[in-house]
C-alpha cells in the first residue's frame, strides 16, 4: 500500500510519488524525449521525421530523408547531449537513425 502523504505536500511532490509508486517513469521519459525533439529540432527536420522512439537509453528516429539522416549522423553526440539537457536529465546514451 502506499504512504499517504501530510496535507502540507506540494503538487509537484505529490505527482512525483504517483509517478514512482506506479513505475510511469519510462513512459514519461519517451513522451519527453519525443516532445524535446520536436521542439529542439524545428520544422525543417520535423516535416522528414515520421517516428521518434526510446527504447531503453537509445532514442531511435526513423527519418524519410537520407540526405537529412547523413547530416544528422554526423551530429549524433551534440543531439544526445541537446536532449538531455532539455529534459534534465541522461536518458539518451546513443541515437540510431534509420
């Protein structure tokens, strides 16, 4: 069963234990990470990406442009590292592009 919390908890504390009692961290990471791509990425790269998916700690993006995919390959570092940061946290360790 889970703690009950006092009546002087913030919201923000309150969403963190939900969140953890009932393991949605994973979840919430991938909505995060998809999110941060797009916002990160602009519409340019967004109108050529038809998935962005976490599995684990590789983010995989299916692209349908492969001049796009080949300028991105060589930037894979600086993507992990933009991502990361606009979430807060390392979640991404490597980027496949397909």
């Amino acid at each position: 069963m889970a703690k009950r919390l006092s009546n002087e908890s913030s919201i923000a504390d309150v969403l963190k234990q939900f969140i953890e009692v009932n393991k949605l961290q994973n979840g919430m990471d991938r909505i995060n990470v998809q999110e941060a791509w797009k916002a990160l990425m602009g519409n340019g790269v967004n109108s050529y990406t038809k998935e962005v998916v976490l599995k684990g700690s590789t983010l995989y993006v299916s692209l349908t442009s492969a001049v796009l995919r080949e300028e991105l390959s060589y930037g894979k570092q600086k993507i992990i590292k933009m991502i990361n940061e606009e979430i807060g946290k390392e979640v991404i360790k490597e980027v496949v592009l397909r």
